[in-house]
C-alpha cells in the first residue's frame, strides 16, 4: 500500500471504524484548518516584535512541536486538542524564524507568506480540476523526491556537528537558487498527495475528529513550503 511522505498521512491514516455519527466533512476540514492558521498566526505576532529577547523559547517551542506532532500521528483521537497545540507552539517557531529574516530583508516574510498561500490555491485548484491526478506513479515520484530531500537534511545536519555542512544548501549562486526551487517544487507537489488523502477519508466516512488531523498534517507542508520559500527568497535578495 502506497505512503505518502508526508509521515502523518499515510494510506490508511483515515481508516477508523464506523462506529460514529458525526463524519468528516470538506467543510469541517477547511474551518479547521482556518482555525490552526489563525492560532500559528497568534503565536507569530507574540515574537514578532522582538524576535532577540523571544528566542530562548525557540528550543523549548520545537520541542513540544515535535513531542506533540508524535502524539498527534499515533493518537488520532487526540487531534482536536494537540492540533491546536502544534500550532500555537509552531508559530512561535516561524515568528522567531520569520522577524529574524525580515530584519535582514525587509518585506521578504509577507512576500513568503503570499508566494506559499498562492502555490496553494493554485495546486489546489490543479487538482480540483484534475490538472494534476494523484496516479500511483506521481505518488511514488513525489515520495522518492521527499524522501532524497530529508536525506539530504539528515547528511547536512550531522556533518554540521562536526563543523562541515552542504554548502550549496546555502549558497546564493545559480546552483543554490535552482536547489531551492526544487525543494519549492517537491514540497508544493505534496500538497496535492495531501488534498487526495483527505479527500479519500472523507469519503470513507471518517469520523469527526479526523477534521482536525486533515488539517493538521495540511498545515505540515504548508509550515516547510514556507521555510522553503522564505529560504529561496533570502537567496535570491544576496544576488
């Protein structure tokens, strides 16, 4: 059975009994979704004004982002209260993140956050219309590429332990801009592996709760397409 890269929507993350009344809805997910966007943003504006004095709480933030993302894949039923979790602490991430950046480059945060909500409508609107079928072969595609991406994180981020690193992860030359856009790229197409899950767990009828783990793992790629945009422009203000 296919699985996504995306680690909290595997094949069958929708697969739950039938035993409720209240099912999983289009509708349910999006107002969801809007809610843990509306939370994300909450925790942004709290560090955004002084991202310095805010960032002894950056260690303690992904922390608890990743113990409660944990929580969320493996306890689905949990999800209405540790989705709101994982995005009140993520925002606090993404402010620190974000004002660091647009004190260096200003205007570059509202630029990423316009570039990311676009490439969403747009793949959205490309799946809806069937632009881009979910087939098993772009699946495995998207899959293969997410997966050399981490990959690459993982080799850079050990070799950072001992002084060294990917250069040309960083890197503001015509290599580095086009490694980025790559990264966009792949990122922007899981999102259609996502609209495509969600979809097949609506229509097996999961149950309620499942709205909120929809638009959880949703905000998933959303959060890494906008540090991968937010890179690429950094890059590009360089040159």
């Amino acid at each position: 059975m296919f699985r996504t890269s995306n680690p909290a929507l595997a094949a069958n993350a929708f697969d739950v009994p039938q035993s409720y009344q209240s099912t999983m809805t289009l509708n349910g997910t999006i107002n969801k979704g809007f809610i843990l966007l509306l939370l994300l943003t909450v925790g942004a504006m709290f560090v955004w004004s002084n991202p310095v004095k805010f960032m002894p709480l950056m260690l303690p933030a992904i922390i608890v982002t990743l113990v409660v993302a944990l929580i969320t894949i493996f306890k689905k039923t949990a999800s209405p209260i540790t989705a709101p979790i994982y995005a009140l602490c993520e925002g606090v991430v993404l402010g620190v993140i974000s004002a660091t950046f647009e004190r260096q480059y200003p205007g570059i945060a509202i630029q990423a956050v316009t570039i990311t909500f676009g490439v969403l409508f747009c793949m959205l609107f490309a799946y809806r219309s069937g632009l881009i079928k979910a087939t098993a072969k772009f699946k495995i595609g998207v899959v293969s590429a997410t997966g050399a991406i981490f990959l690459v994180y993982v080799l850079d981020m050990v070799l950072g332990f001992f002084g060294k690193g990917l250069g040309f992860l960083y890197s503001a030359g015509p290599l580095g801009i086009l490694i980025s856009l790559a990264i966009c790229t792949i990122a922007a197409l899981n999102l259609i592996l996502d609209f495509d899950i969600i979809e097949q767990g609506i229509k097996k009828g999961a149950p309620k709760y499942m709205e909120w783990y929809g638009a959880f793992v949703l905000m998933i790629t959303l959060i890494w397409l906008y540090l991968e945009v937010l890179r690429l422009l950094a890059k590009m203000r360089k040159r």
